[in-house]
C-alpha cells in the first residue's frame, strides 16, 4: 500500500508539471506572436520594444520619453505605490491571457528604458500576481488608489502658465486645486472664463477613458471640481462637473 501511494503522488506531481510545462509552451507561443508586432507604440513616448518569456516571468520592454520616465519613476519609486500601479497594470490584461499566465505559473516584469539611458524595472512574482487576481482592488479601494497615483504626478502642468497642486476627496466630490498664480489671469478673468463652460467642453469619452483617475471617478459618482487659486490674492474661483454631466460624455 506504502508503495502504491508513493507510485500515486509521484504521478500526480509529474501531471502536474506536465501541465504547467505544456501551458508554459502555449504561452512561448502567444509572447512570440506580439513580441513579432513590436516595436508597437502605446501611448505618447512610450513605445513597447519586445515581449520576452525570461524564466518565470513574461517581460515587456518599453522605450519612453523623459516626460513619461519620469512619471512611471515617480509611481515605481515607492515599494507599496509600485505594487499598486502593477496591480492595476494587470486587472486591465485580457482575462483569458491572464489564465493563461496563471496556468503556466508566470509573473510578469516590465522594465523602461529612457531615451537618456536611464532604466526602471518593476515586476510582479507569479504568487504576487496570482494574490493580485484573487483579490482585485475594487470600489472605494481602487479609487484611493488611482487618487494616490496621480497625488504621486503633482505637480502637474495644466497649460497656460497653470498647474494642478493637489486632488482631494470631499464627500461624493474630486477637488482639483489649480494654481494660476504664473497665467497672468486675475481670480475675475478666470470665472469669467468657466463661467459657460460644461463637460463637453473639456472632455469626450475617450479623454475619460484613457485617464484612469477620472474614469473611476466617474464610476464611483464623484463630482469633479476646479479650484482656482493664486498667491496673488485671497479669493478663489470655483467650476464644478456634476457626475449626471459627465455620464452622460460617457454614455454618448
């Protein structure tokens, strides 16, 4: 009986690798067919080079510009940020490609190379990526995570001599502080200015899309406010995009 039970647990651990080593050569297969599409451009300034199978893990290999370097920089220079944004990364891979990385028992890597020869790597393990897919970031959590992400990017440029200082939660609505005090526009030129403005007017459904912050934010009811202020004087200007408006970009 000892014997048999041995012959048994040896069978099923070699199934077992039989299986993991076939979904391994499926997945060589899959990885070879888009590393042959590369080099692919993603976004602006960032193009993806290859997709390699490198042990157990699949890495993506990315050339970017120094805007966006250092941006990713900024979100995969803190440990916890890093594991965040990687997690997203992944909730927004094809499903059955993310099976299929989780039958073979793979991770998956990313590394960035500047155009000015600096390099960022990130990566998840498979254990980290299979914990990744059983418990997604969701809901509230997803948004504070998004939040968190573009809170890491500030400040931002926002066009004109103005620049975002800061997103913050107050109730059901997203702040948005701008500082406008290098725009040369007085606190009365700037309601002025908003004044007739409405959702459409800053933003079409493929802005909210592609902007992950936003598109939660959306999801989740948020209003999005502006709030405008300069070191030049007290006052403030205010402009809010009610959720029922932006809905509505986004249904169109």
């Amino acid at each position: 009986m000892k014997a048999k039970l041995l012959s048994f647990c040896l069978l099923a651990v070699v199934l077992l690798l039989g299986s993991c080593i076939f979904q391994k050569g499926k997945l060589a297969i899959e990885v070879a067919d888009v590393n042959d599409d590369c080099p692919e451009k993603i976004a602006d300034g960032i193009t993806m080079t290859s997709v390699e199978m490198d042990g157990d893990l699949v890495v993506y290999t990315y050339e970017v510009d120094q805007e966006a370097f250092r941006n990713i920089c900024i979100n995969l220079g803190d440990p916890e940020t890093s594991k965040t944004l990687l997690r997203n990364m992944v909730a927004e891979f094809d499903k059955d490609f993310t099976r299929e990385l989780l039958a073979a028992s793979m991770g998956v890597k990313f590394v960035y190379e500047c155009t000015d020869g600096s390099r960022q790597v990130a990566m998840l393990t498979p254990q980290e990526l299979e914990a990744a897919q059983k418990a997604p970031l969701r809901g509230d959590d997803l948004f504070d995570a998004q939040l968190k992400l573009a809170q890491n990017k500030l400040p931002m440029d926002a066009g004109g001599g103005m620049r975002i200082v800061q997103f913050a939660k107050e109730g059901r609505t997203l702040n948005c502080y701008v500082d406008i005090t290098e725009s040369g526009l007085s606190m009365s030129e700037v309601r002025s200015n908003v004044a007739n403005l409405t959702a459409k007017d800053l933003f079409t459904d493929d802005d909210i899309e592609d902007d992950p912050l936003l598109k939660e934010a959306v999801k989740r009811g948020f209003n999005i406010q502006y709030i405008y202020s300069s070191a030049n004087t007290p006052e403030e200007a205010t402009f809010l995009l009610t959720n029922a408006e932006l809905r509505r970009i986004m249904n169109d």
